[in-house]
C-alpha cells in the first residue's frame, strides 16, 4: 500500500483503470470451451454487473462529490448538476455515434448502415466502458485512495460478465475465436483512456473534483438505466436479473465498506 500512496496518481489512475479494462477478456474465457450460456444466467450475471455499478455510483462517485463539494445543499446542487451534465453528454454520444447492440439493434442514427457490423459492435461497448474509465481515473485522481481502488475493484468485477456477454454474442455473429478475443481487448482498452482523462483532469485542476465525480456518476448512470437494465429484461428474466442487481449492489457496498 505505501509504494501505492507513492505513486504518481496520473500513473495509478492510468493502471487501475487498464487493469479493470483487462477484466472483460477474463470474461471471454468460458468462450474457449462453449460456444453458448443460457440466456437466464446471462440475463443475471449483467443484472449483477448493473448493481455494482449503481453501488459504485452512489458510494464511491456521488457521496464524495456532494463532501467535496462542501456538503449540504451546495454539496447536493453541485453533485446534482454535475451528475446531469455526465447523463446529458452520455445520451448525447449515444443519439448521435452510430453503434449497433447484440440484442437491441442499431441506434445512432442512419450512418450506421455504411459502417462494418464489427465495429459497430466495438463503438457500443466502447461507449459503455469510457464513463467506466473516467470514474476509475477521477476516483483515483480525487487522493482518496482506498476508494478509488474499491471502485477499480468494483470496476473490474462488473467488466466480467459484459465481456462474457460480448464474446458470446460475437461468437453467434460467426467470428472466430482470435477475433472475439482482439474485440473484447479493444472494447477494455477504452477503459484506461477514460481513466487517463479522468485522473489529469482532476489533479491538475483540484476544483474540478466534485464535478468529476458527480459528471462520472451520472454517465455511469445513464449507461445503467438506458442500456444494461433494459437489456437484461429483453428474455423474459427481469426478476432473475433484479435480485442479482441486489447482490452486485451489496457486493459493492461491501468493497467500497472494507477498502474505503
């Protein structure tokens, strides 16, 4: 832990965000001996990776930016706008980069016709992991290092079953394995770039910090709401992923407990 708190923080931030983007080839592995997993665990382990990310919104991102902010109602008007503006430029990405989702279709608008499946594919994940990134690196960037490192934790651990996700739908697209593996790298890679921004931007401007957190919560926030949540209720297994939105809620609280 000492040779952490050494660390230049724009370099911590820069790792742990790389390696919670790592995590979603961890989720690729089972791909090296099946080919399919039922829906319904599916369904249930992005139900879990929803509530990490809602846990970790709350205690790691919001919480410290309403403190930071100076508390009371300053603290809930700067985290309540901050938390808005990351929602608005998340929303704002995804109404007008086209991407394609595995069970959703297109969106972005009509360019996507012109763009290759794949990398529609890439730009939809990526636009889930960047606002992951950014939290990683700002929660790293804002000193308060044990939290910052429960929430790379949290990070990464919900990064599992969306990888898992990604390759298998990928592999029902017919790429081979090489493939499916290369794209769920690049979609992690997204992570650290988030992180790097992330962690520069609130420890070269120190103000910056409480809107960080709060602009961070809120991209995390929409991605929840408007992508993961809806996706795990498409087959028909909401009350499967429901209560395994609970564990992943708890399972964050209790990392963001113990190392926070």
């Amino acid at each position: 832990m000492d040779a952490l708190l050494n660390m230049d923080p724009i370099v911590l931030g820069l790792l742990a965000s790389l390696l919670a983007g790592l995590a979603t080839v961890i989720g690729a592995l089972p791909t090296l001996f099946t080919r399919s997993i039922s829906p319904r665990i599916q369904d249930g382990m992005l139900g879990m990776a929803a509530g990490v990310m809602l846990a970790a919104t709350i205690f790691s991102l919001l919480v410290p930016a309403m403190e930071h902010a100076g508390g009371g109602l300053r603290g809930a008007l700067v985290a309540g706008l901050g938390l808005l503006m990351g929602g608005v430029f998340l929303d704002l990405i995804d109404q007008y980069s086209p991407h394609q989702h595995f069970i959703k279709g297109p969106e972005g608008g009509a360019a996507s016709s012109s763009l290759q499946r794949i990398w529609l594919f890439i730009i939809a994940i990526s636009i889930h992991n960047f606002p992951e990134g950014l939290a990683v690196g700002v929660g790293i960037g804002s000193g308060d290092l044990g939290s910052g490192l429960s929430l790379a934790m949290g990070i990464g651990l919900q990064n599992i079953p969306e990888g898992m996700a990604v390759a298998l739908a990928l592999l029902a697209e017919n790429y081979r394995l090489g493939q499916v593996f290369l794209i769920t790298l690049l979609t992690g890679l997204v992570e650290p770039l988030g992180g790097l921004l992330g962690v520069a931007a609130v420890t070269l401007a120190s103000p910056v910090l409480p809107w960080a957190l709060a602009f961070a919560g809120g991209a995390m926030l929409f991605v929840i709401s408007d992508e993961i949540i809806p996706e795990t209720h498409e087959r028909g297994n909401e009350r499967t992923a429901t209560y395994m939105l609970l564990i992943g809620f708890i399972v964050m609280m209790l990392l963001d407990t113990t190392l926070g």
